[in-house]
C-alpha cells in the first residue's frame, strides 16, 4: 500500500497549502489500520534515508513516530562507511522518539562477511545498545533486470524471441555498439571465452544491419545439439537518432529502417532482440541507470532473494520483545 502518493509538483502543492498534514497522516494511519487488523505483523518499507519526506512533514522518521512503528536500518558496504551514514540516520530516530531495533548491513563483499560480523556489531552494540540483525553477503543476480523489464523501462517491443522475456540481465554486461563489425565479434568471442555463460546485452541502431546479422550468426552458432543456447546474448535496436563517434562504415539512413528480411531472420532463429525508439545513448543510459525491483511476475529473483537473505538474518532476535 502506498497511502500518500507524491506525484511531480505534489511538493509546491504541500509549501502553498493546498495539501494538509493532517490528511496525510490520516491517510497513512487509516491504512495501517486496516492492514493491522488481519494480520499478525505488519511490516513498512522505508524510502530511502530516514529523512526522506521530510519537506511534507512525512520523514520515514516522522512515519514511524505516527504508526508507533520500530525501526530497522539496513546499509550496504563496510565498517566505517556503513557506520557514518548510519549514524546520522540514527541520530534522527533518537531525536524523533523512534526505537532503533537493529542493524542489517547489506551487499558484503562475500570474504569479508565474518569481519564485518565481528567488527561492526561489537561496534554498534557498544555505542548504540542494539544488535546487529544481519550480514548479507552480495550477490549479483538479485540486482539484474529481466528483458520484460528493459522492455517496459524503454517503451519497447521484443519482436523475437519472447520465449527469454524472463531471462536476466546485468549492468555489467551492457554494451553499446557503435564499431565495425568486426572488433564487435572479436570483443563478443573474447568476452565469451572469458566471461562463460554471462549474458551480454547489447544496444545498436536499427540501421546497423552488419552488426545484427554478426549478432544473429553468433547466436545461431551457439545453439547446441539438444537446442539450449550456449550464448543467449540479447540485442536493443534503437530508431532514435543520436550524434555519437563511431568507426563504422556509412549507413543510408534513408533505407527501410524497418529490415523486414532481417525481422524475418530473428524471428526464425527465435533470438532476443527488441526495438525502441530512442537513442542507442539515452537507451544504454536509461539501462544503466536502472534499478530492477522485485516484482510479482519475476519470480526467479523474488525465490533467490529469500533463499539467500533468510540464513543471513536473525529474525528471532528481530522479533524478540514484540
């Protein structure tokens, strides 16, 4: 449940009045209210810091004061940077009259999981009074994108291979295309060889036909005997016209942009290959700067996320004094 909304302008419309605190905050205790009352616990998400909302009087702190809510803070990284940002987050639930129940620290880098255990809980139990309810070691996978995803983030259509619509993909293996085609299959080869089963994703322009028939004749090459892909890199056409640098040869814009016989090869090989039309730049950007969620219809990440969070959390001591 999201009680307040905070659309674009809702900010100036709250500083000129035209929205009141009083119904903000009724909103969110009458929705609470009526999540309390048919269940045993009712867990809120914060947004971000725990000051976030405050220019509408609605802070992640001021929240939880209102719903008489404890607090767990959850940081991502080591020993003195999760402490600093934590520490101020702290600060302000102390001054807001809000219990500090715990600590989480999240995304470790995994050979450091018992140090950070050891080092940051005797620090917080020794300076804070509360334990340290977890330490969660990173785990890529759980930040990737599924191409339905992409799909949705750039207003496109995966005209083939629809199939991998729930595959996953990272950041990590972005690529936006803008060389001849030849250094493009000597990186793809190389990343292959080098990286395994990794995912590439690239981002080309629609009117690059010697890199999408590169791409489909790698994909095709990689499809092995029993029909499973040895190589399920994925490709984004773009139609969006960008000024960028490339050592590629000239292209006629003027052509089909469409390239139905292309189309037609995809959609025979079955790859994964979707059109936007946005830029290749604005496209690899829009990617980058992603944050994949957890959502309903990708239940493959939702099932990792909680087989590979829940032996690194206490929830015993998490629950204890409710």
């Amino acid at each position: 449940m999201s009680p307040v909304l905070v659309p674009r302008n809702y900010t100036k419309s709250f500083i000129d009045g035209q929205v009141e605190s009083v119904a903000q905050e009724q909103a969110i205790t009458e929705g609470i209210g009526a999540v309390n009352r048919s269940s045993e616990i009712t867990l809120c998400e914060g947004t971000g810091h725990v000051g976030v909302g405050a220019i509408i009087g609605l802070s992640n702190a001021a929240v939880a004061k209102a719903v008489g809510a404890d607090v767990v803070l959850v940081a991502n990284g080591g020993i003195g940077s999760a402490f600093d940002e934590l520490e101020m987050n702290r600060a302000v639930l102390k001054e807001s009259g809000v219990r500090l129940r715990g600590v989480v620290v999240n995304k470790v880098v995994p050979d450091k999981v018992d140090m950070i255990r050891d080092y940051f809980g005797r620090a917080i139990k020794e300076r804070w009074g509360v334990p340290l309810l977890g330490v969660v070691p990173d785990l890529p996978f759980l930040g990737k994108a599924t191409l339905g995803d992409i799909e949705r983030l750039l207003g496109a259509e995966l005209i083939a291979g629809q199939r991998f619509r729930e595959a996953h993909y990272g950041t990590d293996d972005l690529q936006c295309v803008t060389t001849a085609v030849r250094r493009f299959l000597r990186k793809t080869n190389w990343r292959q060889q080098s990286c395994g089963e990794r995912r590439p994703l690239f981002v080309t322009h629609i009117t690059r036909d010697d890199i999408i028939l590169g791409f489909l004749s790698h994909y095709q090459r990689n499809v092995r005997d029993d029909g499973r892909h040895g190589w399920l890199g994925a490709m984004v056409l773009c139609r969006g016209t960008t000024a960028e640098a490339t050592d590629a040869p000239h292209h006629d814009h003027e052509h089909n942009s469409e390239m139905p016989d292309l189309m037609h090869i995809a959609r025979a090989y079955d790859a994964p290959i979707m059109v936007t039309s946005k830029g290749t730049i604005e496209a690899t950007n829009t990617i980058s700067n992603f944050t994949a969620k957890m959502h309903i219809g990708d239940p493959e990440r939702v099932a990792a996320a909680i087989a590979h969070y829940e032996p690194h959390i206490d929830f015993d001591a998490l629950l204890d004094g409710l």
